[in-house]
C-alpha cells in the first residue's frame, strides 16, 4: 500500500466525553495514531491501513462511542478503525429501476440514522444489539459502474467510476466483484455490526439480492496497554503513512470538491475495495530480516530501515557498506511513497479476514483493502501500476476481487443519501 502518513479524527458524542466513574475521558484515552499501510497492488497491493487505531481505553467505555449519520460527507471514511466490518455487494433485482433504488436508499438511509445512534429499528427488530451502545457504528453506502444503466441514470455516471485496468497479478473472482451497490458496516462490537447487516439486508426486500458478502476485523479498542499502530495478519505495523485531516491538501485528495462533477458527487468520495489474500505459509518462512526487507520497515516498531522512529522520514539513498541501498530498491514502502509517485494519494481503511484452511490446508486470509480517494485514476491506479512492476511483497500476496464505488457526499437531516442522483 501506498505509504502516507495520517491520523483521523473519531467522532464522539458527550456521553463518550463522560469519564467512566473513578476514570478518564474516553476522549482523554483515545488520540490518533498513525498507521503503517501496505498498498497490496496488483503485483503487490496495499495492505493497507486508514484510520487511526483506537488507543488504550476501558473495555465498558467501547459502546458509547457514537458516529454521526448526518453531515458533509458519509460516516465510515475518515472515523477509526472499526474492530468489526462487514463488506456487502447488493445487485438490483430484475425489473427493479430508479423509483424502486430511491426507495431502498430511502429505507437504508433511516435505518442507518437510527442504528448509529443506537436506536432499534422501527419494526421488526431482530434484539441481537439490545444492550449495546452504538459501538462506533457506521454504515456508508456507495454505487456501482453497473447501477447506472440499471436506473436510466448513464449521464449521471461519473468518468472515474470507469472499470479499473486489469493489473498483471489480479486472479479476480468475478461473482465477487463489482455490483450495483456497496454497503460498509463497521462497528467497534461484533453484535452491533451483525445486527446492523441484518437490518440493511432485511430492508432490501425484494428490490435488491447481496452479490457478495465479506466480513473482517481489526484489533479491539483497549487491547493494547498503550497507543499504538495496529498490525496486520502478517505482523507488519500497518498505516504509518496515511494522510491525515490537518493536511491542507486532505480534502482534495480524498473528497470530490463541492464545485466537482458530476453535482451530485459533491464531498462524496471513491473507495476501491480489494479482497487480498495472503499467503501466509510462505510469508511465515521467511527470516525477520527478510521480511523487514520485503517491506523496507523494521517488524517490531515500523521504524525505516534506513533508521529513526517509525515517524521518521525515509532515507531512500542510504546505502551499505557493499554499496547497496539499506532500504532496498523494491521494498514495499519505498515503492509506494507519494513522493516517488507524483503525490498520488489514498485514504487506507481496511478489514483483516480469515475464511478458514482451504482443501490443501493453506489459510484463506489477508485484507478486505478499501481506499478512498477523490479519483481513482489519480490515486489508486498509478500506485497500484507501480507495485505490479516490482514490489517485493507481490509474491506473498493475492488480489482475489474488486470493486469501485462511487460513494456520495453526506445526507442532511431529512435527506437519503444519494438523494441528489435519484431525484435530480
């Protein structure tokens, strides 16, 4: 994954600005730290990291973490690392257009408002969250190449929704790939994220049947003693270059501008989603040198191997004694460094999986990757080009499905989202 580095901001409601009794703020306890990322492209993508990892906080704090629903852009973008994600691909059902679209995103839309807040839903309520605060619930949803011809809305479809170039190591599954929608669930409790999927699955009724569906996790608010980046399933330190918010080039790199087009993208975003597998038993029998190699980072504290702190800025003509550089010239993090690609730019936001031991008893696991950015043409392709000519960390990974959804600016109170598409 491209390298950039960023802590996002959480959303907090007052009852998680409350000290627990005899404690601490929640806000107090938990900052923004940054994260490594791994790009895993198509020869070697993003493993990447977004948010910022929650930090060290009492376990009985974690539900009453609150996301808005309302505002500029859509929840689930630039909140926290979430320990629960479902990843879910939803296609129109034949005969279905624009009216019966309006309506499903007008029932999500409630849904999701309520659900965030930690309300039930308003009928039918299946009670697997009762008990639970919203858990930093967030539920974002996005639109695919295909929904457009699918609704009579092909003039509304934005040029960067285009399909992706094929890349040299993609083994694509294409039933699970793509769709008409997309929807993000994270949450910080695994209930709350379940009760959650089951809620927008019920309220797609007869307009809409999941595509595919895939389900990850990150590591648990408070799990850790200190502040600190998470890992991923390789045991890298992962997101320590992600852009952050205080950047002054953030929004334009993540968000479609309000002048931008179409119209009714305006503060929306873009999110690549890819299902990358690693390949974990021969990863694992690498030397920790090797690894660190592979990766241009050290495994125990993220730091360069050129040296420093896991902050520090890469040395990239640091050599060796023989003459060869410390950072080696395909390491991972040397390849996706914005400034050795025109400052092409993601937002790194992923789910950990694992969907058990394959017949021949190798693990299937890896990264549900999603990025976001306010061009896919300007942000995730030329990095992902990069990787497949010659990241070292191609060989122990593989991109196994994608997507690109075009993910629309925030609903005001009393608006759906994608309202201005639907009935513009």
């Amino acid at each position: 994954m491209p390298e950039q580095s960023q802590s996002v901001p959480e959303v907090r409601t007052a009852a998680a600005e409350a000290p627990p009794a005899g404690g601490v703020s929640r806000r107090a306890l938990l900052g923004t730290a940054g994260a490594t990322g791994l790009v895993l492209g198509a020869a070697g993508a993003g493993v990447g990291y977004a948010a910022a990892p929650a930090q060290a906080t009492p376990l009985s704090s974690v539900g009453s973490d609150r996301a808005m629903f309302h505002g500029k852009h859509q929840p689930g973008i630039t909140e926290g690392l979430q320990a629960r994600g479902h990843l879910v691909a939803f296609d129109l059902a034949a005969g279905a257009g624009r009216t019966e679209a309006a309506a499903l995103l007008r029932r999500w839309s409630t849904t999701a408002g309520r659900l965030m807040a930690g309300e039930p839903m308003t009928q039918d309520d299946t009670d697997v969250a009762r008990d639970a605060g919203p858990s930093a619930l967030t539920i974002t949803f996005g639109f695919g190449n295909s929904f457009f011809s699918r609704t009579g809305l092909e003039k509304q479809r934005p040029s960067a929704l285009d399909p992706l170039p094929d890349f040299s190591s993609d083994h694509l599954d294409k039933t699970r790939s793509n769709g008409d929608l997309w929807v993000q669930i994270g949450a910080d409790d695994a209930l709350v994220a379940f009760h959650a999927l089951r809620a927008i699955q019920k309220d797609a009724g007869s307009a809409a049947k999941v595509r595919w569906q895939m389900n990850g996790f990150n590591r648990t608010p408070g799990a850790t003693a200190h502040p600190m980046t998470a890992r991923n399933l390789m045991g890298q330190l992962d997101g320590t270059r992600n852009p952050k918010p205080t950047e002054s080039d953030f929004d334009q790199r993540i968000f479609v501008p309000s002048s931008g087009e179409p119209g009714w993208m305006a503060n929306g975003s873009y999110a690549v989603v890819r299902r990358i597998r690693m390949l974990l038993d021969d990863w694992e029998k690498l030397s920790l040198t090797a690894q660190e190699n592979v990766i241009g980072r050290k495994k125990s504290n993220g730091a360069p191997l050129s040296g420093g702190t896991e902050t520090t800025a890469m040395d990239l003509e640091k050599a060796r004694a023989d003459g060869e550089y410390v950072v080696p010239i395909n390491a991972h993090a040397r390849i996706t460094r914005p400034d050795q690609n025109g400052g092409a730019a993601i937002l790194r936001r992923p789910f950990s999986y694992h969907d058990g031991i394959d017949a021949d008893g190798t693990p299937d696991a890896g990264l549900l990757f999603v990025c976001w950015q306010a061009d896919p043409l300007r942000g995730f392709v030329p990095l992902q080009r990069k990787l497949d000519r010659g990241d070292a960390l191609s060989q122990y990974i593989r991109h196994e499905a994608s997507g690109l959804f075009a993910v629309p600016g925030g609903a005001a109170a009393g608006e759906y989202v994608g309202q201005r598409l639907l009935e513009g």
